[in-house]
C-alpha cells in the first residue's frame, strides 16, 4: 500500500480494504508545514482512537490560499515524506482544496481527530465521521511561532542579522 496518495478513487478503495478487514479508521487533517514536536504528539495522541491514521495535508496550492503567498515554508513533496515517515501516520493524502471535506466524505472515518482549539461546529466533516475527538495541545509551538522565531533571532538589527 502506498505511503502517500492524491487520488480519491484509490483512497476509497484503500479505506474499503481496510474496513473489510476491520480496522478503526482515524483521520486528521492539517498543514504541517515546518513539522515540530507539538505535531508529532498530537499524531501519536491521533492513532491511539484507532488502528489506521489517514492525514489529510494541505497541498502548496490549498496552503497559499489559506496562508498567503509566502506560504508554505516546505514544498509538498518534502511535507509529505516527512509525515509519511513519522510511526503514527499510516498514509498521508494530499488534497488541494482548502478544506478536507471531500476527503473526509470518501473516508467516513471512525475518528475525526483535530486539535482542541476548533471549536465542534467549526470542524469540517464532522456530520460524516462516527465521532470527533479534540486533543489539547502539549506544547506551545507553531509553524508560526517558529518563523516568528527565526525572524526575530536572524532578521532584526538587534540580532546583528539583516532586515527582512
């Protein structure tokens, strides 16, 4: 079975072999542009509701249209190989619309899984899973906050950096 898909029909397949063989199906969605530790918790947390772990990523286009232009910092290509290569997460599906919901609608996962900061009626896809679960994160670190970061120790003048 491949580690990373873009096709709907091939997931749909993938999700019916799994059904058949009676796995509990998870799925999660996100960006996971510059991946860190509050990721990995959150994908661990994710699988321990089930016995397989469909993420749903962001692609660059979906990205640019959520975030800006100057998003994403890693190419989709390096995002996906990098989840795909984490324990917890058994396939990653990268979709280009800004939202999950046709994704979620093919999977009708057991467990929509998505982080405690949405709020239930804002989670897309919920009506097509057997029931969501929000998970507090453990870390207070974002992509966001790390090139936050990264600007303020090598961009300002006070860092001896350049402005960016």
């Amino acid at each position: 079975m491949p580690a990373i898909l873009r096709d709907l029909e091939e997931l749909k397949r993938v999700v019916g072999e799994l059904r058949s063989n009676g796995k509990r199906i998870v799925f999660t969605n996100g960006c996971f542009d510059i991946l860190h530790a509050g990721h990995a918790d959150y994908l661990e947390r994710a699988k321990g509701f089930g016995d397989f772990l469909i993420v749903g990523m962001n692609s660059d286009g979906s990205i640019r249209k959520i975030k800006g232009e100057k998003r994403p910092i890693v190419p989709e290509e390096m995002r996906a190989k990098l989840l795909s290569s984490l324990k917890p997460v058994d396939l990653v599906f990268i979709f280009e619309e800004e939202t999950p919901l046709k994704v979620i609608e093919t999977v009708r996962p057991d467990v929509l899984v998505k982080g405690a900061d949405w709020p239930l009626e804002k989670i897309v896809g919920r009506e097509f899973a057997g029931r969501v679960e929000r998970i507090p994160f453990r870390y207070g670190i974002s992509t966001t906050r790390i090139i936050e970061r990264v600007v303020e120790l090598y961009c300002s003048k006070t860092s001896g950096g350049t402005t960016a």
